[in-house]
C-alpha cells in the first residue's frame, strides 16, 4: 500500500468533503479513502459521520478516537471499514480494511 495525502475533494450533501488520505494498492492501482476522526468536537464529529453515511460514494475506511467517545450506533450503517484507536490506528488493522473495502486478498 501507499499512503498519498492529496486525496481529493468530492460532493457531500450540500458540501464537500476532502478526506485525510487516499491509500493505493501498488499491485492494482485501485484505491480507498481515509478519514482520521481524531482531533474533532464529538458534535461535528457525529455531524460528518452522518454525511458520509448518507452521500460517501467512493470506497472509503474512518479511523475514529476513542476519545471522541462515539457510540457504537452512530456507526452503524456505514459503508466503510471502521477502525478504533486510542493514539494512532494501526497500520495493519487499517491495510486489512483497504483490502476487504476493495475485495482484494490483502
């Protein structure tokens, strides 16, 4: 995998969304979005989180704090790979979602 920061900028709703990371698949070249929900107010946290639930059209993963205390339901019904984390997502845990996100084998 390789880790671009230039991700983009794609509709969302009414708005638009410019996600964390953009991580592509050498043997491919296909590719998956990466938002860190690290450093957010729990209240817009929650109001992103329903944007990307409702208008996300590409494959996309959140890595999402564990301090921003997020509730389990507001997380469901996500077409992405979810990973939690206390400081950093893990690289592996986030590698095996891209993978999944994009039907690969890893």
């Amino acid at each position: 995998w390789e880790l671009h920061e230039e991700a983009g900028v794609y509709p969302l709703g009414q708005g638009f969304w410019a996600p964390d990371f953009r991580l592509v698949h050498r043997a491919t070249g296909k590719s998956v979005l990466l938002e860190v929900l690290g450093f957010w107010r729990k209240a817009s946290a929650e109001k992103h989180l329903a944007l990307l639930k409702r208008y996300a059209k590409e494959p996309f993963l959140l890595a999402v704090s564990n301090a921003l205390h997020i509730e389990e339901e507001r997380l469901e019904g996500m077409s992405a790979g979810i990973v939690r984390f206390r400081a950093l997502p893990l690289a592996d845990e986030v590698a095996r979602l891209a993978a999944e996100a994009l039907g690969l084998g890893g």
